[in-house]
C-alpha cells in the first residue's frame, strides 16, 4: 500500500530530530513539583509525570506528521483511518521512577503497516537519548553533555548465551505465587553470563541495541513498551518477535524475544522447551 505522504529515509532523517526533541522537552515536568504517586492496581503506579508527558506528547507528535495519530499507555482512544500511529509510553518503569530508580523512560514510536519505522528512547535520569529511522541508522547521545556528538550504536556480537548479558522482566502484576516467568528466568539464567532486569522494556531495547545487552525477554509486553526500543533495535542490526518467532503485532498484550539477532535461535530453543513443559504459561 502507498499513501500520498509515504514516508521516506530522508524525510524520517528529518523528521527524527524534532521527535528528540519532543521527547527531552515532555520530560521537563520530571523536575517540577511532587510525583504525585497513586496506584493503578497492584504494584503498578502512576505519577503526574506520567500524565503530563502523555498530554503534551499527544498534542505534539500529530502536528509533526500528516495522517498521523497517537496512541499512550496513559490515554487509548478509538482508532482512525490515519496510516501513521505513534505509540508512546510517556514513563516506561514507572515503578522506577517511584523509587529513584534510574532506568526509567520516555519512549516514542512511528509505526506504519505493524513495522516500527522510528524509535526515541529517552533515560531523563541518565541523559542518554536513543534515536533511529529506518535506513538511516541507530544512535546514542547524551543531553548531560554539552556539545556531545551522536554516536552510531550497533548489537554486539555475542554469538551464544554463555558469552551472553541477559535482561528479564518478572511480570510483576501477575499472581507472585503462580508466576511461571520465574521458571524461564531459571532456566535462561543457567546458561547465560548473567541476569539484568530494568523494569523497562524500552530501556532494555535500547541497550541491546548498543551492545551492553545480547537478549531481553518478557511474558507480557504492550505496544507502548516495546514500539520505540523495537525501532531502534532494528536499526541496530538486532532481532524481536513473539515467543513462537512470529512478529509482533503491535497490539494487545503479548509475549516478547528481543536479541541481537544472532542469539535469537538460541532463545527461542529454550523458550520452546520451557512452552512445552508449561503450556499454560503463555494466555
């Protein structure tokens, strides 16, 4: 399918920018007044932050492209005819930011036809900004430093899990007694150099994408928390898929496998073995 405003590598490349942008300037209010924290269900929080980030976001991000529309973990709304939909996660890691917990972020991306075309992942704590289109490469740059260059980002080459940096999620809403995510943690864990978990999809992403991690995996994950990390990862050399290697779909909540590319067979071997010894595991 073609549309009159199809997006191209030089107009996203142009495009991008002002995305960055966007996503540094909506994490301003990060450092006015109290979080104002109150519960959405167990163990899951939301902040003013959350909120304001996700109404300015989508004032914003419409104006800088024709036929678009926004959809926010903090505001779901009917969907349109409009080709273009960014899907933002104004804090991804809430829970994080609650805490004082440094890897938090904004998270921003472009889909067009279920493809990620555009990823901004911001870690307002840290300074670091991950940004890429497609075709036009994956980037890392830090707004503490004044000046910084843009530096080119690419998934390490970590060709087995034993060589391997893995990050997790717990599925921490789900019923702590009956949480069969800690049977694959298990299992992932025995092979693998070491276990990390960020409390953010979108953060975990990004540093696969640079190369500080080789695999992420997660039971539950809504487009929110992996569209702008799945753009940037892609640009990056790196692999996603749902848990049977098919592709994300970008909607409703769903099982993920994110990798450098290389370790993907691996990963799907043991989450194959794990689906067949529990085939509950996955709803």
């Amino acid at each position: 399918m073609t549309y009159p405003n199809q997006l191209n590598p030089n107009r996203l490349d142009q495009l991008l920018p002002k995305v960055k942008q966007a996503a540094v300037d909506s994490a301003e209010c990060l450092f006015r007044g109290e979080l104002a924290v109150r519960k959405k269900g167990p163990n899951d929080f939301i902040t003013r932050v959350d909120l304001e980030i996700s109404e300015r976001l989508c004032g914003v991000l419409p104006k800088l492209l024709e036929k678009s529309q926004v959809i926010s973990e903090e505001r779901k709304s009917a969907l349109t005819a409009d080709p273009y939909l960014w899907i933002i996660d104004p804090i991804d890691g809430t829970n994080s930011l609650v805490y004082g917990f440094p890897l938090y972020a904004v998270s921003i991306g472009l889909v067009l036809e279920k493809k990620p075309v555009l990823g901004v992942v911001y870690l307002p704590a840290l300074g670091e900004l991950f940004s890429a289109a497609s075709g036009c490469g994956a980037f890392l740059e830090n707004t503490l430093i004044p000046g910084g260059a843009k530096k080119p980002i690419r998934v390490n080459n970590d060709d087995s899990l034993d060589k391997a940096l893995v990050m997790a999620e717990t599925d921490p809403y789900f019923d702590r007694g009956k949480n069969p995510s800690m049977e694959l943690i298990r299992l992932v864990y025995e092979r693998c150099v070491d276990l990390r978990i960020s409390g953010s999809a979108a953060v975990d992403y990004s540093f696969i994408a640079a190369g500080r991690a080789g695999a992420h995996f997660c039971r539950h994950l809504n487009p929110w928390d992996y569209a702008g990390g799945s753009a940037i990862l892609l640009e990056a050399g790196g692999s996603f898929s749902l848990w049977d290697g098919s592709p994300m779909p970008f909607e409703g909540k769903h099982s993920s496998l994110a990798t450098n590319g290389t370790l993907h067979g691996e990963m799907l071997e043991i989450i194959g073995s794990f689906l067949s010894a529990s085939p509950s595991a996955v709803p």
